[in-house]
C-alpha cells in the first residue's frame, strides 16, 4: 500500500489496484473478514464466503464476553473487549448457515446470531 | 424374567415410546437375584442398598420469567409440585435439571428469583432434592447464586444401587464441560464395575442435538467416551424445553419438558429461527411437564414416565378452568 500512498494518485484508484495485485498473486493470505459482537447482534449480520476459499475471521466485542459459533465451519471462538480472536477456515459446502452466540449474554441471547453464506 | 440376563445389554430399551413411558432393563450391580432379594430386605431405607425407587425429574422452571409465551408465570411449577405431592408411593428424591431461575442483570433481584423457586420447591414433601445449574442460573455468574443455594454445581452420590452423577455445562459461560470436570469424572467412575447402573443428570444435551440452538455441549464427545464402556447410562436433561429420546451408543438420553413454555421440533434449515411455541388459553398446561423414573432391581427395570401437566389424571380440567376464570395470569 505504501507505493501507491507516495505516488499521490487518488485513493479510489489506490484500493483497485491494490485489489487487483491481491487477485493476481497466486500465494495470497487468507481474506479477512472482520464480525464484531455487542448484546445481542453481530455486525455484519451476514456474510458471504466463496466455497473452496479460505478465509480468515477476525472476531472482536465491544461490550462483553461473546461467542460465534458454525459447527458446520468449525468456527468456535470467543471474544472480549480488548481480546480479539481470530480462525482460519474454508468452507467446502454452498448453503445459509446461522452463526449463534454461543457464551452465554443476557436476555437477548438466544436470538443473538448472524448468517454465513457461501456460494 | 427369569432367564439370566445378558450383561452386555444389561440396560436396554422394551418399549420405546415416549408417551407411554421407555422402559428401561437393567441389573444393579452385578448381583444375582438372590443378593438383591437380601438387599432389599437390608436396605429398606438407608438408600445405598439396591431396591425398587422412584425419582422425579422436573425441570427449566425459570423463575422469575416474564414474557407472552407463559403468561402463567410460576403457575406450571406450582401445579407439579402439587402433582408430585399427590404421588403414592412419594418418590425417593427429586433431580431439577436446570435453569430452575430466569437470569436478571441485577445480582439482587436474581438472588430473590433463586429464593422464590426455594419457596415453591420447599412445598415439595420430598425433602431430597438435587439440583443442577441452568445457563439462567448461573452462566451470568459464574455460578456463583446457585452454589450459595444449592452447593457445588457437579457432584455424585449412590442410591438404591443407581450411581447419579450431576455434571455442569453451563456455568463456564459456554455449552461445555470443562477438563477438570472430566477428569472429575474419570475418577468418579473408576470404583464401578461396567456393569454399574449410572444416571447422569445435567442441563444441556451432552451430543449434538441442534448445535444452531445451542442445544449441545462442545465437548459432549469427550464426557461420552468417559461413560462408553459403561453398559447402563441413562442421561437425563432440560434446556430444549420439549421431550426427546436418542440413543449414542449403549446410553439412552431424555430431555424433559419444560414447566415454563415449550420450543417446537427444530425445523431441518441451519438459519430457523428459534421461539417458543405460543401460549394456548384453552390448554395453558399444554407441552409441560412432569418426569417420572422408577426402578425396580427385583424386575431388573428402570422406565421413564413423562406425564403432561394437561393430563386428566394429574391435574383435573377443573383446576385449570379454575385458574382461567380467575384470570390472575394475565
Ligand atoms: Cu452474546
């Protein structure tokens, strides 16, 4: 990114070209994707992954303990304020699948969940 | 009956259907009928001896829950007890299965929820009650309320030849177990012969039931490995506030109806939404409930009774056109 920020040539055109060596170079590290937790939601509420395509899941919280959970991923993390936690998984099934809180919250716990989709 | 019985199966499933109760074969301790005969006679009352029982299982009373799905508040916890008291014989003991409260924010105003169910379950003539947390009760805190009230949230003892084990899933804040309440475990278990009858009491199912409504227990797998070799565990539980039976392995494991409100059959989809089925005036008792469990080491069985609190035989239909009419619930 530093190359492109020096050569002062406008920041549009800066993220597509960064965008597009990403995509060129074959070895690239996992794409991030950031889920932030409070009670009781995730944000995003959805997201949606590339079967076959690693990604990476930054998770944080800004209120308290919080859990996300995709058994069908083999996501299981936990976060806290100040305790980010982070997995790598590729999904090899196409479908909707919820993502739960799974620490236990308060009163809106049970519906605290988001969906990843992968297509 | 009379034929000796094969110990590999030592506790296996007759009569499969939930409503009219599973009954349950099993052979306590190893002994023949003769030595049960004797421990009948020398154990009449002491607990340890093996002989005929019976328990009840009530469960999910969430005290102190507010909200559309049970008007009634308290209502169903009250009716069991009464229910329960009626029973003749009066059972041996009594297993409350979790979130016996409704969490609050405020330490205080749970602390007096924990203190309501005490007064309600007080009424119960049986005086031996067990208890296991649910994530209302003590996932907040750590568990902190519930062992003020209740003692230690995993624990064991023997009676009538049926070892109990109550094991905590909630407390960490997570649908787990914990390895030190593993290993607890393992030790625990180590002085029984296979054959040993066990029921494990706990609030969450111990397999994968419906991970997506957090109706499982992460290392579910690992407390089940601990009990594969044992020929006759019977796992008795709460939290999906509906009847279920399934079989892992050699062990048989039942959720109990709920004496709040109950939750639907999970739909197949990963992403349904999970709510509570709504409540119905005209059967206001519907899908709640109260468990039964007798054994009888002279017969070798062990069944599981679950009576809904609508039934005729327990309730009446005039008590709840009673609590209709006055219409306190609402
Ligand atoms: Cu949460």
């Amino acid at each position: 990114m530093n190359r492109f920020n020096k050569s002062l040539i406008p920041s549009l055109l800066t993220l597509l070209l960064a965008a597009a060596s990403v995509v060129a170079q074959p070895e690239t590290p996992a794409r991030v994707i950031e889920i932030s937790a409070k009670k009781f939601e995730f944000t995003p509420n959805v997201v949606t992954l590339k079967k076959d395509e690693p990604v990476t899941i930054h998770f944080t919280s800004t209120d308290r303990a919080h859990g996300l959970l995709v058994k069908e991923f083999k996501i299981d993390l936990d976060a806290d304020v100040g305790k980010p936690a982070d997995v790598t998984v590729t999904p090899h099934e196409a479908g909707s699948f919820a993502a739960i809180c799974d620490h236990y919250c308060g009163s809106g716990h049970g519906n605290m969940k988001m969906t990843f989709v992968v297509e | 009956m009379a034929k000796p019985f094969d110990r590999r199966s030592f506790m296996r499933l007759s009569a499969a259907s939930l409503g009219a109760g599973a009954l349950l074969r099993f052979m306590p301790f190893g002994s023949t009928a003769n030595g049960m005969t004797l421990g009948n006679l020398l154990g009449s009352r002491n607990g340890e001896a093996p002989g005929p029982f019976s328990i009840v299982q009530l469960s999910d009373t969430h005290v102190g829950f507010q909200g559309p799905p049970d008007p009634l508040g308290t209502k169903a916890f009250e009716r069991a007890v009464d229910a329960v008291n009626a029973l003749n014989p009066q059972p041996d003991l009594i297993l409350f299965t979790g979130d016996l409260t409704h969490d609050s924010e405020d330490p205080a105003e749970h602390a007096k929820r924990f203190a309501a169910f005490k007064a309600i379950s007080g009424r119960l003539r049986v005086k031996k009650q067990m208890h296991v947390p649910g994530e209302h009760d003590a996932a907040l805190d750590g568990g902190t309320l519930f062992r003020e009230h209740f003692g230690e949230t995993h624990y064991s003892f023997d009676h009538r030849g049926v070892h109990f084990v109550a094991l905590d899933n909630v407390s960490a804040g997570k649908p787990i177990v914990g390895a030190e309440q593993i290993a607890w475990l393992k030790k625990d278990l180590a002085r029984f012969p296979k054959t040993a009858p066990i029921v494990v009491f706990t609030h969450r199912p111990l397999f994968d039931l419906k991970p997506e409504w957090e109706w499982f227990t992460s290392d579910g797998d690992e407390v089940m490995n601990v009990l594969a070799p044992y020929d006759a565990v019977t796992v008795l539980y709460g939290h999906i506030h509906r009847l279920n039976h399934s079989t892992i392995g050699k062990s048989q494991h039942y959720a109990a109806r709920s004496l709040i409100f109950a939750f639907p059959e999970p739909p197949a989809a990963s992403t349904a939404e999970k709510k509570p089925l709504p409540f119905d005036k005209t059967q206001p008792f519907r899908n709640l409930g109260i468990r039964e469990i007798t054994g009888n080491s002279t017969r070798h069985t062990l069944s599981v009774n679950d009576v809904e609190l609508t039934s005729r035989e327990l309730s009446g239909t005039e008590g709840v056109q009673q609590i209709l009419k006055t219409g306190d619930f609402l």
